[in-house]
C-alpha cells in the first residue's frame, strides 16, 4: 500500500471520530478490528465440531483472566463449546475490551473444509 493511501485511510477514520453526535448515529457500527486464528483448536472441540461450524457463525469471547497460562486470556466458543483461544500474542486489545463492558461481535470465516486434516 502505497503511503498516501496509507495516510488517507488514517484521515478517514479520523474524520469519522470527529464527526457530529447525529452523523455518528448514521454511522455504520461494525469495525474489523481483527482476524486471528484460534490458538489450541486441535487440543480442545475445535476439530470435533469442524464440519459443523459454517461461514459467519456467531462466536462468543470469554475472558478468562484467572487463566494459569496467560492473564489475559480470551477463550473462544461456539455455541457453548470451546474452541480455544486467541491467541496469545494478539490478545491484549481484545482483553482490555472485554474488560471496559464492550460488546465485540465475532464471526466464522469463509474457510475451506478440506484444510484440516486433510491433504489439501
């Protein structure tokens, strides 16, 4: 990406937080923030219920900070089961959101079924 666009996008979104409080209610209320695998997949449900989950699943965030591994560690489940968790280096921002109250929506990818456990 070329650093203008870069520098253009940043202008945007700072536009957009400077906005009026009726413009922002217009506003679309869904952000990417991020696209994580999930860390433990094989260790916990994750590839138990592989060919059960499809494209844009609800997924919930657990926080878990009493968790002996990791402080800051944020399970993720589907439908009540674990899946495992995000991974650990990109968890802080996520922890610290669960943390304040907000609300994080989560979604399943577009994935390929034939990637897990299979030869291609």
């Amino acid at each position: 990406m070329e650093g203008r666009n870069f520098l253009r996008m940043i202008a945007e979104v700072a536009g957009l937080l400077a906005l009026p409080a009726p413009a922002l209610a217009r506003a679309p209320r869904s952000v990417l923030l991020q696209v994580s695998l999930v860390a433990g997949f094989q260790y916990h449900e994750g590839e138990r219920l592989w060919s059960d989950l499809a494209e844009s699943d609800a997924l919930a965030l657990v926080r878990e900070p009493e968790n002996p591994y990791d402080s800051r560690a944020v399970r993720v489940d589907w439908r009540g089961r674990k899946l495992g968790y995000v991974p650990r280096v990109e968890n802080t921002a996520i922890a610290q959101m669960l943390d304040r109250g907000e609300r994080l929506e989560v979604r399943s990818p577009r994935f390929d079924r034939p990637a897990i456990g299979g030869s291609g």
